[in-house]
C-alpha cells in the first residue's frame, strides 16, 4: 500500500505541549526528541466526530496509565487532550489508507489570459 507514495517527512502533531511524528504506516505517535517514547493509536479513544481523546501525563511525556486513585493524586501533572481525525491530521497518510491515489497539484481549468487595464478610456 505505502510502496507507490513517495517519501516525505512526517507531519508534526503537537500533544500537550510535546511534539509527536504522526506514523499511520506504523499506527503511532512517535516523540519528535525521543523516538524510545511512543505510543500506538489504539490507545486513544475515538470520538464520534473522527478525532480523539487521551490522557496524557506531562511527567513522562506519555498517555497516562494508571487506576482512578492514580489519577485523583495526580490530576495536577495530567491533561485531557482532544486531536484532530486522521484526515486532518495527515491528509496524505490518510489518502493511502483509503487506497486513493496521491493528490495532484491543482491545475488551473483555464488558462489565465493577460488583461489589459485601460487608463481613463472607454471600452
């Protein structure tokens, strides 16, 4: 699936404050400065609209994982993070995953002709 789309850099995808590569082919978010830190899509949790929500833990850089009382002592080092779909967050990841073709650059449908400005006369 992945074999017929050129390379390119990955996008960016800003989680809480750290930056994560959006990896669809591998299903990830990968940390931008530590590639040890990841973690898969599976483990967000869908929202009707597309998008997702987490728990993320600014401590380790990481969803949290823990039990509610974990949660109630550390509410303060814990965030509730909302992304974007996959379709927003990388259109083009999101094309191959359709099994469209890359998207071509748009052509304009007419040619753009030169006009000429008329300087106080009548046309």
């Amino acid at each position: 699936m992945w074999n017929n789309w050129p390379a390119r850099k990955l996008p960016e995808i800003n989680v809480a404050g750290t930056a994560f590569y959006l990896d669809l082919r591998l299903w990830e978010l990968r940390e931008v400065n530590d590639f040890s830190n990841k973690f898969s899509l599976n483990d967000l949790y869908d929202l009707p609209n597309g998008g997702f929500i987490c728990c993320f833990d600014l401590k380790t850089k990481n969803l949290f994982q823990g039990t509610q009382e974990e949660y109630d002592v550390r509410k303060h080092e814990l965030k509730v993070v909302r992304l974007p779909s996959i379709k927003k967050m990388d259109p083009v990841g999101w094309r191959v995953l359709e099994g469209l073709p890359p998207k071509k650059e748009m052509q304009p449908l007419l040619e753009k002709k030169k006009i000429k400005i008329s300087k106080g006369k009548k046309l």
